[in-house]
C-alpha cells in the first residue's frame, strides 16, 4: 500500500507509525502489530498504533525517529506492507506460559530490548513475566551474558575487582572509600556506580560534588589505566543497555524481580571484566532487603551465577538496619568520604569500608586470608588511600585539594532536637531518606541531613539529633514537618513500630 | 514548576506530556510517572514521558488529549507538579504478587482503565498479571460487574435472552438463524456481535452485507422494541468500554487469560439485562478450545458465575473440529444464512441453529424441556424465522426484500478440485480461514470460500472442494498458492497432521 507520510516531531526510541484504522485493517495490522516501510533504498520495520482522526486514510504518520531511519521528507510516499512480529515476542510469550527459556530465546529478547525492536506492551509483558515467574539460575546466566554481548564492553586485562552494594541505607558511601584503598593497593577497579532513583543520593551523585562523573568508554580506559581506578556514572558508558530499558519499565511497578537484579548487577560487573566481586547486601527493616534469610539465598544466587560466569564473587550481609555515616546528600556525603580519608570522622562508614576493602584484598588473593582488614587500615591510616582519591579527583577532573569544610552545604538549616531524654533504639533509613529528598537532594548536592546521633546514644531531652540543610526556607519547612509525621529517630521508647 | 507548553498534535487517548530530563528530576517524576498541570481554572493529572532534546529545559510537551483537557494555548505557561499514583497502581502490583483482589479493589482498576488513568506499562503489566496468576470466580464476578458499571447499560425489561460462540469455527454464522427464531418466538434478544479480528468474518460483517450494523444507544433501543431483536456491532454501543482497551493490550501477545474470556462475556450480557444465556463451546483440533476437558471446565465457570450475577446460564459443547456451513466470508455466510431462514441450503448450519434456539426456548421456560428443538423448527420451516429477520433487516436499514442469489460473490474464482479419491477425513478450521483472509476476507465482502464437501463425504478424483472468491487477482494467486502447502482439506488419508 502506497502512503503519504505526514511528519510528527516526537522521539519516541522506537521505530512507530501512526496509520489510520482503515488503512491498517487493509493491511491486517492492527495496534503493536508491525509494517515493513519502504523508501528509495531504505527499509524498515515499525510497530503501528492507529487512530481513527489523527491521520487520515492513505496517509501515514512519521515521527521523528522513523524519520531520521528512513530520511524521508514530509508528503513523500512510502511502500507499507504488513510485517510479522520478530521472533523474540514469541519466547515472551513462552515464558508468560511458565516455560523455560534457553540461551539463544533470551538473547533474542535482550537484542530486541536494546535495539528497541519491542513495542512498550511487548516489553512491559516481558519484565512482569519474569516478575511472577521467577528466572532459572541458567536464565539469569544467559539475561547476563546477553546483557553483556547487546553492549559496550572495556577489557582492563588481570585482577579487575569491583564491590556492588544492593542499596537502600542512607548516607552508605562506602564505595569512594574502598576504591581508593584498594586501588593504592595495586588492584584495578574501574566501578562504575549509578545516580540516585528514589534514594537522597548515588555514588555518582556524590562523586559529582568532587569531580565530573560522566566519560566516554575511551576516557573512563584512560583514567583507570593511570590510576587503577574510576568512579563514574555507569549509565554514560552504555554497558548493558537492554538493563536500563528494562529499568525503566520495572519502576512504575516496582517490580524489583530477583533474577533481573541479578543479571543486572553481574552484567555490568562482566562488561568491565571484573574477576572478583564483592557484594554488599544490607539487611534490616526498612532496607531493601527485609530478612537474612533472603540475604542469604540471594547471596547463594551471586555466588553460583558468579561461578558460571568465571567471577569470584563473595557476599557480605551487613546491618542495614540505620544509616551509615553522619552525612545524608550528595555534598554532605562528601564531606564525610573526605573526612574518613583523612582519618577522622564518622566511625561507622570508616569500620565499614575497611571490611569491605580488607575483604576484597583477600578475595583478589592480594593478601592473605584474616589479613586483609589490617592491610587496608594501614593503606587508610598512611594517607596512601587519599593520595589515590586526589590523583583520581584530578583525573576526572576535580581539584584534589579539595578539603570538606571548602564543600558547601546549604545555610537554610533546622536542628531536629530530642524530645525525650534516654537511648536512640532506632533510626529509620525510609525517613530519612524521605526527608532528605524533601530538603532537595539529590538535585541540589547543597542539601540534606547531618546525623548527630547513632543508634546505641544516649541524649538528654532537646539534644540534637540531626541538622537538615534545605535548598530553599519552603523545602525546609516541608520537610520539618515530615520530620513531626514520621519521628525518624526515635529516643527511649522499644517501641520499633506502631500497627493501626 | 511553571513551564512553557509545547504543542503536538497527536492523539494517543491518554493524558500524556513530555518534559526535560533534568526538568523531571528536579520535579522528583520518572517516565510513566504522573503529573499534577494546572491553567486557568483546569487542573488535570498527566502521565510523564520524558526526553533529552525534543523539550527543552522550561518547556512543556503537550498532546493533543491534555490539549483539549485544559485548553492551554501554545506557548502559555503551565503550573506543574509531581502527583501521586491512583491507588489502583498497588492493586496491579497486589496481584503481580499472587494476592486476591477484592471488589473494590478490582473496580478501581476497571474505573482507571475506562477513564485511561493508567500508563500503557500499568496496564499491559495487570494484564500479563491476570493471565499468569488467573482469577478466581469472586475476581471474575468483580471485574464482570465492574465493567458494567464503568460503561453503558440498556434494560430491555424480562425474559431477555442472549447467546455467544466462544469462536474459533470458521462459517459458523448461527446467530443471524438463531435470533429471528426466538424473537419469532416472543423472546427479547437484543444482540450485540463482533467484527472479525483474526478470522474471515465476524457476526457483525456478514450482518452488515444486509443492513447497517452501527446503532447508538437509543436507535438500539427503537429497534428492539420494535423487532424484540437486533444483530449489530457491539463496538458502537460502549457496553464495556474497559474490556475493549484490555482485549488491545492482549493481542499482540495472543493473551487470552480465561478469567478476562468469562467476564469479557458476561459483562456484555449483563449490561444488556440478560436473563438467560446461552453459550456455545466448540471444541476439536483448529478451534479455540482444543480439549472436551477444557470445555467443561469452562462451562462450569460460566454457569457459576451467571449464578453469581442473576443470569441463568447454559452451555452447549460442539464439534468445532470442522467448518460449518459452506460459505465463509461476508457475502458467502449471509446467503448461507438466508438460505437457511428460507428453508434451504447447509443443513448443518441448519441443524446447529435449530439445536441452539430450541435450547435458549428451553432454557428461558418458553416450552417445555424436550421441546424447544420441535419449536424451533416450526418456526423456522411456518416462515416466520425469515419474517423476523425481514423485520430486523428492514429496521437496521436494509432491503428486507433481498434474496440469496442478490448477495454480489466476486467473480475472481477458483475451484480447488480433489487430487485423490476417497472420504473427507477432514478440513482444518484455521487454514479455511487463513485461505479465505488471503482471498481478502472480511475486508472485501465478496470475498471468501464456498465448501463444496464436508467431512464424510465421498469424492472422485478432480472433483471441486471448495471454490475461492478473491477481491483481486493478485490475492486469488496467493490463495491458492496457501492451497498448495497448507492441504486444508484431507482426502482418503487417516492422517490428519504430520509431525516434522
């Protein structure tokens, strides 16, 4: 069929036409269906939504991105035939139906995903699919290895390491302290990190207060091969891109489904080379994983996927249960990394990337085991770990001579006080969160919350508990009130949680 | 955030904007996330779609749906913040989980699909939800009612009768035989039908070779107080609406979850106030229910939830294995059925059309068990069948006068003649039809197959099967060339399907 095209200025990422329904029924296509469009040498297939006004019979509608594929000028006519779907919508439907899928299925499906060859119902379908049904380990193996083969990949050559953290404590910014650590070591860690989705801040965010985050694939091989080391923003690089579009469908729902955490976690882990990986995996209430026993099976699940991969991967489950650090947001997250490079400062986050430094020392076979721990206190305590994070800073182009009192943090503040007087028993890491997001972090790196308490203190009645730094008098305002609806810390009562 | 909006002009049945990445994040909204637009005295909610370029920083997307919504002039400026979620998001993620939604529950996800509240994520997400984890019959009984509610209704008083195929047959026209027999009868039978999606037509296309078929609400209601029956299209009416926009989602994936195929069905006879129904289950190789297993189970949900609604329900189980009648296509289903009102012509779609009305005459207590079929026939071989479809005819503004050999057949023919000697073993359902949508079924009326044999028959070498009738020559030479690999018809071999 003959069509006059009529040009629609929207990027969608996906090759879609618009036809009117008349025409589509000539052609038996029918919404998410597929036509085959083609102009002078061009060809391509894209998926078709139709309307009965929009556009009439014997045109068609092109936006942009079809546009640019097939260089056609508006009022053009194109060929348009009925196409079939590819074959990657069948094993969809496959898994829909509870079966298993194979290697060769799932990296159909990964292909289409990355090369946006999917329409949103198709690729929604998908990712609820997996949701309800679970993944094999073999599943989960081939969404990785997929992930990896449909992206960019860099080759550091020997002893690459990497930690991954599966999130959900506030203020947990260990990773700009175990890389350097264990970069001054003599290893290699390229980590790409990620910015923040729902939390008050990424790694990236942070990073950011201290130098540029975001490289090219040639630039991120240049500074690792001078210092050992990066911490980048992962989502500039385009490893595993099929795992972003996936993402994007997952969080509408929340569907955090275990075998796509997985291979989403080892794909990028893979894609950079990694032999040896550290997996930190908080648990507690209000993080994201609630009970040990979870952490443990999903522990189990790194380690075997990790060993069809050829990755020595080891799992650490920790207390996520209350904040890590005193800083909340990106700027005062900052000032904490820099201070526990210093070797001051807040006690929990430097005893807990020490662990985790000390255990990648043993697990890269750096050092021996019950050695590890000792040898990253005295790389931190030498100031070898800071002079690390200065050539990295300078690298990514940042000033390495940056103190944490030069990092500006917002002057709108408030003092949350103690309105009791005995023991913190808890503090909840979904509060605080919440309130530091309300305060403005992570968009404005000059906001969030600085803990004066752990939990274990004890504080008289109106000590402080903790400062919000807001970017402007009504984020503060909103989020003092939250701190009144929420009461993030809670003093003297056992009281965890109350039921109505 | 007060933005600048951007016009496009596309219509996509959803409030959707588009904004800036970075504009987003300052808002705290994803993709698929909502949107709180206010102008002038209008505030609407509007799903987010965001870009990097298309939209610049300070600007606003704006279709044509949130155009028309809130009136806003290009270039106007928008005050815009993050919203919350309908609450019916959880319930979606409720049943992802294997939860049971209550009725509540389920309505305000039917609410939100009528009214397009939900992203296309949402909904293909509770759809693939439903398919995997299924419904029990209190969920299917919601989502029946629920559908009601949310879309039109029409009460036709007492002793409204309906039936419905469950499909998959190719020439099984008996409803246009079935309804003039029971409204000849005395009984209401206000009945809504489909156009064809996959098959080679649909009751409402061949209905519509001999009237018009598309009535709004109050012309329905003229005519079946005048006739006590109508054969349209239900798409035009608006019963349901909700089911229509999921039937889209299921399709391109084939998702036909047998709890939405329940209420589908049932909400379309309860909001035409039925009281009794009678549903007919082919079942055989080539139709959509393979198994007499299957059938039964069906059956029996069926039956219990009309028990649930008030609506006494019956189900036939029929051999679905073959075509019935011998036309198929528009034109050549329509002068089957007016052969048969007039006394002649396939007795097998003769004899399923008397077994069904006297059924449905038994089953509304108009005769005594036992005695519906001799009814039937009385009515139908008295004329007054065939006087009643005049009546329906003439009414939905057709020729009440029109006689079989009227019906215009294309004269772009072929006649696919036997390459052997012996009994019909058997002809395949869905090759008939793919040969018969080749042929240019149901969009062009004209086209289609006429069975010369059915299964039993005895026949000679070269003797004729069937006869295509294409729309073009072009199509003619496909249909036959699908003839050569497909074999729909079985002649002398016990083989009814080779495994290769």
């Amino acid at each position: 069929m003959r069509l006059k095209t009529r040009f629609y200025e929207i990027e969608v990422d996906k090759p879609i036409v618009i036809l009117n329904d008349e025409d589509a029924k000539d052609l038996g296509v029918f919404v998410s269906g597929r036509v085959k469009i083609k102009y002078n040498e061009h060809e391509i297939t894209a998926i078709v939504d139709t309307t009965e006004t929009l556009v009439r019979e014997g045109e068609i509608g092109v936006l942009k991105d079809v546009h640019d594929l097939i260089k056609v000028d508006a009022g053009d006519y194109v060929e348009v035939r009925s196409a079939s779907k590819p074959a990657s919508v069948e094993f969809i439907k496959k898994k829909l139906d509870g079966h298993t899928l194979d290697e060769s299925e799932i990296y159909s499906i990964i292909y289409d995903i990355t090369n946006n060859n999917l329409s949103s119902i198709e690729l929604s379908s998908f990712v609820t699919g997996g949701y309800i049904n679970g993944y094999t380990i073999e599943e989960i193996v081939s969404l990785t290895t997929s992930m990896v083969k449909t992206g960019k990949q860099i080759d550091f050559g020997d002893d690459v390491v990497d930690k991954h953290c599966i999130g959900g404590v506030a203020g947990n910014r260990t990773t700009m302290i175990v890389v350097p650590i264990v970069a001054a070591a003599g290893l290699t860690i390229p980590k790409t990190s990620s910015r923040a989705i729902t939390s008050p801040s990424g790694t990236a965010d942070t990073m950011e207060v201290l130098s540029s985050v975001q490289f090219g694939i040639d630039e991120v091989r240049e500074i690792v091969n001078s210092a050992g080391a990066c911490i980048i923003w992962g989502g500039a690089v385009n490893l595993a891109p099929a795992d972003d579009k996936i993402i994007r469908v997952e969080y509408p729902l929340s569907l955090d489904a275990e075998g796509h955490l997985l291979s989403s976690v080892m794909a990028k882990k893979m894609a950079i080379g990694s032999d040896y990986v550290l997996i930190d995996i908080p648990v507690g209430k209000g993080s994201k994983i609630a009970t040990p026993d979870r952490a443990r099976k999903l522990a189990r699940n790194f380690i075997e996927i990790g060993c069809k991969l050829g990755i020595s991967v080891e799992c650490l489950i920790t207390d996520g249960s209350s904040p890590i650090g005193a800083g909340i947001g990106p700027a005062l997250e900052a000032r904490d990394v820099l201070n526990v490079l210093n070797n001051k400062g807040p006690i929990d986050l430097m005893n807990k990337s020490l662990d985790l430094a000390g255990t990648l020392l043993e697990l890269s076979k750096r050092v021996d085991k019950g050695k590890g721990r000792k040898m990253a206190e005295n790389i931190l305590s030498s100031g070898k770990a800071l002079d690390k994070m200065k050539q990295i800073i300078e690298l990514q182009g940042g000033d390495p001579e940056i103190k944490p009192r030069d990092i500006e943090v917002s002057d709108k503040k408030h003092v949350i006080k103690s309105k009791h007087k005995g023991k913190v028993r808890f503090i909840d890491n979904k509060c605080i969160s919440s309130i530091a997001r309300t305060a403005g972090a992570p968009r404005i790196k000059s906001a969030g919350i600085y803990m004066h308490v752990g939990v274990g203190d004890s504080v008289r009645l109106d000590d402080p508990l903790f400062t919000i730094y807001a970017s402007d008098n009504n984020k503060l305002d909103d989020a003092i009130n939250i701190c009144e609806k929420l009461i993030p810390v809670r003093v003297g009562s056992v009281i965890s949680d109350i039921i109505t």
